[in-house]
C-alpha cells in the first residue's frame, strides 16, 4: 500500500508539475480533485508546519493549527482571488489559525515558554542568529551556538506580537516584504518599520546581556 501511495504520489507530481499554485488551487475548486488538494499540501507542509512550530513553540499545538490551516484552505477556496498570488494567502490562513491557537491556550502560556526552550532547537532558527552565532568547528562552540539559538528564540517569544510575526515571516520563512504585508493586511511600510523596530530590541538586549562586565 505505501508503494502503491508513493507511486501515485509521484505521478502526480509529474501530472501537475507545470502547474502554478494558483493553477492548483483554481483547478482544484472546480473540479474537487483531491489529487490537485494532496499536491499543494506535499508543496507547502514542511513549510508551513516549520513557520507553525517556531510560531507557536510546540510541535502538538502547530499539527493542530497545520490541519486547521488546510482545512481552510478547502473551505474557503472559492474565496481565493485568482489574480493574486496563493503563497500569501495561504500564510494568512496559517497565521491567523497560530493565533487562534495561541487564545485557546493562554491559560497554558506561563508552561509553554519552558517548552519554547525545548522545542526550538533546529537549524531554522539561523535567519536573525547567524550574524550573531559563526561556523561551530568544535564541541564548545557548537554548545555556543546552540545556547545563542535558543536565546534568539526566547528573545523573539518576548517581542511583542506584531513584530514577532513579521520576524516569522520574513527572516524566518524568507517572504519579500510586500507578501508579509499582504498576509497581515498591512502597509509595506509598516512591515519594514515593525522590523526595524525589533532587530534594534533585539540588538540592545544582546548587547545587555553578553557584554562582558565592567570593573
């Protein structure tokens, strides 16, 4: 059986290969093939679940949010407008469901930040840090890097909400301005500026707390 899913799986790539995401996601309201659905999902769901788990701090909490989000995609399909681009609307989607998952469980938020630690220690994280954290050449300098890493992670948790997204979608899932300003429904300007703003903080609090002390 898995073979046999594997195969369809591959032949389906190569079905719809030349097809946009646009393409898929217009073709696929209104011919309600699951193939086409199953295609988009296989593009965006390392993706998407990456963005969810750094959002969110907890791997349970994003697959929630990560079904949630492609649930609503197959509802509200014929709500796409196909003259603009599917990858934003999609994030869209995905972001307001991490928020809808983060108001269900605030009464959990004081323990979800000792598992932030925890559950945020991948590679991915490398976007804002690297310029703070090189190459790790030897075991005392992987453990560096790996401290830094989550001390990145926890200082973005503690941004506040509006820079904390556009952290997450421009360093940290690489989206050009103008398509985070188009997934928050905000100016482009205002995209930049909340960046700004929150590259300083973060700037001014690394210098706090890993300057050496004076005498």
């Amino acid at each position: 059986m898995a073979t046999t899913t594997k195969k369809q799986s591959k032949e389906q790539e190569v079905a719809f290969g030349d097809l946009s995401d646009e393409g898929l996601i217009v073709q696929y309201r209104e011919s309600a093939d699951r193939a086409l659905f199953e295609t988009l999902i296989r593009r965006y769901e390392r993706e998407i679940f990456s963005y969810l788990r750094r959002y969110l701090g907890n791997a349970d909490t994003a697959e929630e949010a990560f079904q949630g989000t492609f649930l609503q995609v197959h509802l509200k399909c014929y709500q796409f407008d196909a003259t603009r681009r599917f990858r934003p609307w999609l994030y869209g989607i995905a972001t307001n469901q991490a928020i809808d998952a983060q108001r269900r469980n605030k009464r959990h938020r004081m323990v979800s930040l000792d598992r932030n630690h925890a559950n945020n220690q991948d590679d991915r994280s490398s976007s804002w840090s690297e310029k703070l954290v090189g190459d790790a050449p030897d075991p005392h300098a992987v453990a560096a890097q790996e401290e830094n890493s989550r001390w990145v992670n926890a200082s973005v948790a503690n941004l506040g909400e509006s820079m904390q997204q556009v952290i997450h979608l421009v360093y940290y899932q690489g989206l050009k301005y103008r398509e985070a300003a188009e997934v928050l429904g905000i100016p482009v300007g205002t995209v930049k500026s909340r960046l700004h703003v929150a590259v300083q903080r973060l700037g001014t609090l690394w210098e706090e707390t890993h300057s050496p002390p004076t005498e």
